[in-house]
C-alpha cells in the first residue's frame, strides 16, 4: 500500500521554491495495541459525548470547539476561524538557516518525515538541493496538526528527512536533576582507562535492524497462548549482579569479552572448507 502524505506544500531556499509532500517516517501500526472491555460480557467500551445540562448524548453536529478564557466561560472557535489563522509556514517551509548536521542535539528530535518532490517537474530541483544540503541541516518552520513546529531538514539517501523539533522552553534542564550532583567530575583514571578497553570490544558498524523488541515478542508470545487456551508462563526474570568493586568487574568483563572472541574464532577455524572438484579431463575423438 502506497503511503500517503501527510502535508503538501514548498520548501523554500533563498528564491528557490520546490513543490514537496511530507509522509510520516514511522509505523505506528507495527506495535501491538488493545481495545478496552467490559470485563463481565468482553464487549468493547464506547465514549459518548454527554451533555450534563441536557443530560443526553450529542450527535457529532451538535459539538463546538471552545476556548476558556475565564473559569467557566468560553469562546467557540469554528472552522472557519482556523482558516484565518495562516501563518507562512501553512504552505512553505523556508529554511532561514543551516549549519552542520552534528549541531543538532538530539534531545531536541520529536519525529522524523520524509520529505519527496511533488511530482517530475520537482524532482530535478529537489536533486539539486538535496546534493547540496550534503552534511548540512536546513532550519525553518512548518504549520502543522493544528500548530507551528521548528523543523530541521537534512538530506537521507536519494530524498530529505525532516524532524519537528521540540522548543528550548520544552526541554528540562540537566541541572534541575539533583542525582548528578554525585557524579565525579574526574573519576578514578585507571578505571576510565578499563572501561574504554570494555566499551572498545563492543564497537561494531551500527545496524539497528538486527536488535528485536523482545518485550513485542514476549507479549504477542502470551496473546498466542490464551488464543490457544495454553497456560500462559512467566519467563524467569533476570536481576542484575550488585556491583560491590568496579575495577574487580571491568576485568571480568573484559576477559570474558576476550574468551568470546576467542570461542568465536575457534569455531570460525574449525568450518570445514569447501573442497574444489578437480575438472574433468575432456576425451579426444
């Protein structure tokens, strides 16, 4: 199934404009989600929208939007009032700013979309920007879902991806968090020297394709066995070893990441090799 757009528009640099849609980068629907029920008869819950005053259910047509503005007193605000209300960023993402791509901290990421030229005519442009844009993040603004967010436009592969991004005044601070008081500014340098020498026997080329969501796999495996009318048993749970000497633990750790390399190595050397066949002598005639 083709995917659809979520907001079409143009992204803007400088002069230039360039038709764009936006699509989602995630899939909600991969994970697992529940209905809720009545548990006496398993019948699913419905929300109705209930008037206290008429003590009565209202019917879709019959339900406003509303601002308080004092306790107890509101403004309606229809439709037609958000149509006013058209910022630039309704239809154009202008990147006013770039700057390299590192620059962006990652706590300020909120969700990522696609960016793809709208239609053939676009996607010369589009190629251009985008070759351009290489290791660069493009900053601008985009209305959408009913507000304005900053976005951040970087180029992936042969399209754009694009992140809203969350304000300053969303994110908490470091320093409100009381428990990194305790944390010294300069540990003890012979454990920081092992702790590198572990963390290093770890580094691989990222792929986060090969991790599995085991808690997905866990539920859906329980969902199966009630399906089946199976007993439904508890993997065991696995506590962590209580830490009593660091340095003691680096070096266990580290030698057992040195006895997994070299199990792996073994078994590496003990495939047998695939054995050429000698080619067969053609007879003469």
């Amino acid at each position: 199934m083709a995917a659809r757009p979520t907001w079409k528009g143009f992204l803007k640099v400088s002069l230039v404009n360039i038709p764009v849609r936006v699509f989602p980068a995630t899939n909600s629907a991969a994970s697992v989600s529940f209905n809720q029920l009545h548990e006496e008869c398993q019948t699913r819950v419905q929300y109705k929208k209930w008037c206290p005053t008429h003590d009565r259910e209202l019917s879709k047509d019959e339900i406003v939007r509303g601002y308080e503005f004092e306790k107890g007193r509101y403004v309606v605000v229809d439709d037609a009032d958000l149509e006013k209300v058209r910022p630039p960023s309704t239809r154009v993402i202008n990147l006013v700013q770039f700057a390299d791509i590192e620059e962006i901290d990652p706590v300020y990421i909120d969700r990522p979309y696609y960016l793809a030229p709208d239609g053939p005519v676009a996607a010369e442009a589009f190629g251009v920007m985008r070759e351009g844009m290489k290791r660069k993040v493009g900053i601008g603004k985009l209305a959408l879902y009913g507000r304005e967010y900053l976005v951040a436009v970087a180029p992936r592969a042969q399209g754009l991806v694009m992140y809203t991004l969350r304000r300053a005044e969303e994110i908490r601070q470091m320093g409100n968090i009381d428990e990194f008081e305790g944390v010294p500014a300069k540990p003890n340098a012979a454990e920081v020297k092992l702790a590198q020498q572990v963390i290093s026997s770890f580094e691989a080329t990222l792929d986060l394709g090969q991790f599995r969501d085991e808690y997905e796999e866990e539920l859906r495996r329980i969902i199966d066995a009630k399906i089946s009318g199976e007993e439904v048993v508890a993997a065991p749970e696995e506590t962590p070893a209580k830490v009593v000497n660091l340095m003691d633990a680096l070096r266990k750790s580290l030698n057992q990441v040195s006895d997994t390399q070299k199990r792996t190595a073994k078994a590496e050397l003990a495939k047998p090799r695939a054995t050429r066949t000698a080619p067969r002598k053609r007879a003469r005639g």
